[in-house]
C-alpha cells in the first residue's frame, strides 16, 4: 500500500453510548506494572497513558484495575474500591482531558489466577495440578463481590471516567462463572448457561443502580475459551445478547484462558486478525457495537476488519507501546514510519512476573515520565562498532541528539543477532524491526559500514571521540572431549541454513534455553529426530511464558526429547554420553549429528582494552549478554549518554 493511502474507516468519528470517538481505533487495557504496590496511581502511570494519547487514538481503556481490597494480581495494580484512591485517578483522567478522547477504565478480579491473594471461583477446582484449590465462593460473598464491582465502577465514576468495562474474559472471575471448566455449582449461579451468567448480568445490574442507566458500561468476553471442555463462540454469543439486555454498550471480544494463552495475546507466530472471526459472530449476534482485538497492528487489516463488518471499533494494544503514535502515521497513510510490534510479548512477561513494562523496539515505554532526548551541547563524532538492537538503537538516538555518528558491521547486512533469532520458523517478525530500524538510520544520515571487520587501526584511522562497542557476544564453546569433531556444529550455523539437515537425521542439541529450542523447531520442520539435553531442571530460558508453553507442547506433539538435569560427558561420532544430575546414571544417545546452543560469551573487551585515546563504551551482550529489552535499553541509554 503506498503511503499515500488514507483509510476511511480507521478515521471514522464514532459514538458509543453518548461518547464520541474521532476515529475507530482504540487502546484496550493491558497492564503495565507502573502504579503503586498500595493500588494508586502515580506520575510514571499518567505519563505512559498521556503519550499514548497523545498519539491519535479514538479512545482509551485504562488498564485492569482491582475491585476488591483482598483482590490480588501480580502486583502492582491499580485498585478502585475506595474513595481514597479517586484523587491519583482523576490526576490521570485530568491529564488525558486535552487529547480530547474518552477515557475508561477496566474492572478486574483475578479470581483463582492470583499469585499474591488467597485464589477464589465458582467451584473448587484449581487451575492446574500445580497451583492451589480456590475457595468456593458462598451466596454472601458473591453478593459482596458484586457489591465491590459497583462501588469500584462508581470511584471510577467520581474520578472522572467516561465508561467502565468489565473484564469477563480469559478465566478471570465473571468467566470463570459462565465457563464449564470452572463452574461446576448447583445453585442459582450453575448449571444452565442463564445461570451461569447471572454473576456478571449482576454486576451490571449493580453498577447501573449504583451509576445511573446512562453511565456507559461495556464488557470484554472470551469469544471463545480456547480449550478442550471450555465455552465455544455460541456460547459467547448467547452470554453477549444477555449483556445487551441488561444495559451494556459496547462488547471487546478477545479469546483464552489460562490454558490458551496463546489465544489471549498473540506471539508473532499466529496471524494478524486471528481473532476477527470471533468478533464476526459476536457482531452478527447484538446491536451494540463490537471491539475487535488479536494482533491487529497492521492498518490494513485494521480497516479491512471495518470495511467488512467484523467489527465496528479495532483495538490496538502491543502496538501502541511500541509506537504510541500509531494512529496518528497510520491515518495519514505514513505505514513505513510505524515503528513495528514484533508480538514478542516481551512487555507482558515483564508485567506477569512483577516487574515494570518495557518493550523490546521502544526504550521509552516505563520511562515516559523521565525521557529526554535532548540536544547533545558539542556534537561528537560518535564511532558504534555493531548493528544488533543495542547497536543500532546508540546508533539511532546519539544521531538524534545531533551527534556525528558511523555504525559498523562485520556482516553484510545489519542486525547481529536480530537476523540468527529470525530464522525459528515462529520468530519471522524479528526482522521487520531490523528493517525498521536500518531504514530509519539511514534517512537520519548515520554513516553505515557492513562487511567491516573493526580493530584498532580502523578505530585510529577514524579518529572518533567516543567508540560504543556493541559486539554482540560468540558462541561458549564447553570443554567436553569430541566437541570439536566433525559431527560437532554451532546451533546458529543450522539456524542460518548454512549446513544441510536430512530427513530422519538423528541430531542432538545441547542446550535447552531460546537458541537450543528454536534450533529444536527448525530441525523438526526439516524432518529431522531431534533430542534436547539440557543441565538445569526446564529448558526453554529466555523465551517468554506464552510462547515458552506453546512451543514445548509444539515440539513434544512433533517427538522431540527433552533431557533434563542431563549434563554431556563426550561426544563420538555416532554418540552423545551424558550423566544424569540427579543420581549420576550414564546414558547414550546415538546421534549422526551435535548442534551446541550452550551460552554466549562477550566479545566487547577484548576490543576495549586495545583502544587508546576515545571514551569507550560497552554495552548488550558485548557486555553481558541479555534480551532484546535489556539490549534495546542499553542502546538507547548510551546514546543518551554520549
């Protein structure tokens, strides 16, 4: 699509429930770990939603939010069942006043997916064999519950919020009421899927007593749970014209629950618009309007989904932290500047283990309350000696800030590991950013060297006041006997396709983190029988939790053996001997073939220590090696340093 195209439906104004939207794309709620651990809100919260609205979108849903005062996440989250927290939510609505845009904000319970409170749900069935059996709510306490939900809606409310919504979807509490995976009541709240729906049609029956009729309430259901027992689309579709009934304005369909993940935030490896046709049915089945989600960060797409009638508003989440000014390039046609979503997840696996969100292609996202990117006083002449994502991204924000700046690659194209890390057949999305960023560098007049091996002469010929050495980290090579037989190959050569693999071809990986399992998954498409021997007692490190969980079920499903607690003594040519790390037991594997995805050790000091003169500095895994997120960080924090 050439970048003079509009898209007419994307900027269609829109209304819901009295509200008007200027176009039809909206931020859904996505948690970001940014407030307080006590549930308010603060400066570092109310700059990352002011950037995102400044940024085009037609509305925004503020992230799920606690309604209960013994409700627990992950921590932290925002809380809303107290006046005491109405001053800190009306600093945030006050300050995204001037987009112009309604502002909402989502209701939550986790039910029995909590790691922090006590799990409560319908019925006394815990969520796997590993987590603890939820507390059976009794009569009273669903009553108190809904209670809580219209109390928190009214905070909300007095704080200034447009709307609320819901959250029933992905097996938190109001679906683990309508699904039969987790409901197995027989009273009122069980049974029938009627009955199984009366906790949520109470809750908006209870927010509407408390609100008004006329204060907006919309909901966010699983189109369908995702999983073998769970609720289908139908009966999503009965559970939404109920919701209809009982006054709610506009319906988010997304998917999942705890067992399908994958479904609820799509990785890179499912399609754009997976989702739409869930939004479809549920579209065909009530009059209000329907929000649809799932990796719709291509506007094509986007509109597309309008202009068929999947749906009347599109929800664009994961890329609005990577680009919050998504709407607005989007609707002047400008797709090229869109800095790319890869749907790494990244920023989930941060929020779902405590921590603050932060992306792997913006380094902004967490610290927009603190980014400045301002102009250096004395331009320098800035030397960066690598092009993976810390490279590029000193490369990119020193140029920025005015500075004279020359990148350098030994490989012919840019992008280091972003181009090894490409290669899994579920990671292809890698190299859009790659490609993001080389173009970007080049329109900001980065001199740009590839195929060029840097050593001291070429930093002495160059003269450059500072040298960012971003050199990216090479294979561990472990010293065990027969490693360097000819059977013997580094996983990336299989990755890069630089060796050929045969059908049927017995071939071992060493090594169980990110490089091991996605070398596994290219081996498996290639025909081959693979084994994974790996030390530490799970393999799949330095892959987030939604991909992680999908991809070992995919390479168990396609016969892949996974050794754990399994150390390698040797290697033959036709054998791999290991030992067990639990009670020392020998065993062999008759392999034809070794692929070693062992660690990484940094390259960047060996270069450093020869340099005389420059400021020198050492970042991502020519320092220590780390992920995406951590390299991007590094990358745009040297060149803000420079």
């Amino acid at each position: 699509m050439s970048p003079a195209t509009t898209f007419t439906r994307l900027a269609e104004p829109f209304d819901v429930a009295g509200l008007r939207l200027p176009n039809r794309i909206v931020m859904p709620a996505m948690g970001t770990g940014l407030p307080e651990h006590d549930g308010t809100c603060n400066e570092a919260t109310i700059a990352y939603y002011r950037r995102r609205a400044e940024g085009g979108v037609g509305m925004i849903t503020i992230e799920a939010s606690l309604v209960s005062p013994d409700a627990y996440g992950v921590g932290p989250e925002l809380r809303l069942h107290g006046e005491e927290f109405v001053p800190g939510l009306r600093q945030l609505v006050d300050a995204l006043r001037p987009s112009g845009i309604p502002v909402g904000i989502q209701l939550w319970h986790p039910g029995r997916q909590t790691l922090l409170g006590e799990p409560i749900a319908p019925s006394p069935i815990p969520l796997s064999s590993r987590t603890p059996v939820p507390h059976e709510l009794t009569l009273e306490e669903i009553h108190t519950l809904v209670d809580y939900y219209a109390l928190s809606a009214w905070v909300s409310q007095q704080a200034g919020f447009d709307f609320v919504e819901i959250h029933g979807a992905h097996c938190y509490l109001p679906c683990e009421f309508i699904s039969p995976l987790s409901n197995r009541r027989t009273d009122e709240y069980g049974g029938p899927l009627e009955n199984r729906a009366r906790f949520p049609l109470e809750i908006v029956d209870a927010i509407r007593a408390r609100c008004g009729p006329d204060y907006p309430v919309m909901y966010r259901i699983s189109g369908a749970e995702g999983a073998e027992g769970g609720f289908e689309v139908e009966d999503a579709a009965a559970v939404c014209r109920l919701l209809e009934a009982a006054g709610v304005c506009a319906i988010s369909v997304s998917a999942g629950n705890w067992y399908a993940l994958h479904q609820t935030i799509g990785p890179m490896f499912l399609p754009r618009g997976f989702l739409l046709p869930l939004a479809e049915r549920i579209r065909e089945a009530v009059d209000v309007p329907v929000i649809a989600v799932g990796r719709l960060d291509d506007p094509v797409i986007a509109e597309g989904a309008l202009a068929e009638g999947q749906a009347d508003l599109v929800a664009v989440g994961r890329a609005l932290i990577a680009d919050p000014d998504w709407p607005r390039k989007a609707l002047a046609g400008e797709l090229d500047e869109i800095r790319p979503c890869m749907s790494c997840n990244a920023c989930v696996d941060l929020v779902a283990n405590a921590q603050q969100a932060r992306c792997a292609v913006n380094p902004e996202v967490g610290r927009d309350h603190e980014w400045r990117l301002e102009p250096a006083v004395a331009p320098r002449r800035v030397m960066v000696v690598g092009s993976g994502p810390a490279g590029m991204e000193a490369a990119r924000v020193a140029r920025l800030r005015g500075h004279d700046v020359s990148l350098w690659e030994r490989d012919p194209e840019l992008g280091g590991k972003l181009d090894v890390a490409s290669r899994a057949p579920s990671k292809g999305m890698v190299l859009t950013f790659r490609d993001y960023q080389a173009r970007v560098l080049e329109e900001l007049g980065v001199e740009i060297h590839t195929g060029a091996e840097v050593g001291e002469g070429t930093v002495a010929a160059e003269r450059p006041d500072v040298v960012v050495l971003a050199t990216g980290a090479d294979p561990l090579v472990p010293p065990i006997p027969g490693i360097g037989g000819p059977n013997v190959i580094d996983a990336q050569e299989i990755l890069y396709g630089r060796v050929s693999v045969d059908p049927g071809e017995r071939v071992a990986v060493v090594g169980g983190s990110a490089t091991g399992c996605e070398t596994a998954e290219w081996l498996v498409a290639a025909g081959a029988q693979v084994t994974i021997v790996e030390m530490l007692p799970t393999v799949g490190q330095g892959i987030e939790l939604i991909t992680r969980r999908h991809l070992l079920a995919e390479l168990r499903a396609a016969g892949v053996t996974i050794l754990t607690n399994a150390k390698v003594t040797s290697i033959e040519p036709l054998a791999l001997h290991f030992e067990s790390m639990v009670d020392g037991a020998a065993g062999t594997l008759e392999v034809d073939r070794v692929a070693t995805a062992v660690g990484w050790r940094p390259r960047g000091a060996a270069l450093a220590e020869l340099l005389q003169g420059p400021e020198v500095l050492v970042l991502g895994d020519a320092e220590r090696p780390g992920d995406f997120v951590s390299a991007i960080n590094a990358g745009a924090d040297a060149g803000l340093a420079v």
